[in-house]
C-alpha cells in the first residue's frame, strides 16, 4: 500500500488517511467531514481516540491510502 499526498481535502472524504504536520506523523484514520474551503477536515473517532479536527493553517497534510492496481490477465 502506498501513501500519496492529498492537496484536495474532499477527495480523501470516507477515505482512510495519515495526517503529517510539519513533516512528522500526526495521526491516522478516515475522514468524515471536510469543510467547504478546506481549511479544516475532521478524522473519525476509533477506539479510545475521538473525533479531531484537523487544521490546514497549522501545517497539516493528508496522505491517502492507495492499494496498488491489481495485476491485468492475459484472457487469450
């Protein structure tokens, strides 16, 4: 699984994500809200971590999840 920077805050909406601020991790999880300008996104709460709101302003960046694409089959 690879992690790619996510400038578009709404893309990575229902999407399970790492946070970095200012070059370190911050925290993981998946996104449940974003707001319209961006600016602050909010990570949903998991076990004993609750919900958290995330600050554009603060230096924070979203990596995505991707899961590599499956190999292609060769039918013929």
């Amino acid at each position: 699984m690879d992690l790619h920077l996510q400038p578009d805050w709404h893309r990575a909406l229902g999407q399970r994500v790492e946070i970095w601020r200012d070059g370190e991790f911050f925290r993981n999880g998946t996104v449940e809200a974003v707001m319209p300008d961006q600016s602050i996104l909010w990570i949903s709460a998991e076990g004993a971590t609750s919900r958290q709101m995330i600050f554009r302003k603060e230096g924070c960046q979203v990596f995505a999840h991707f899961l590599p694409a499956p190999e292609s089959v060769n039918f013929y």
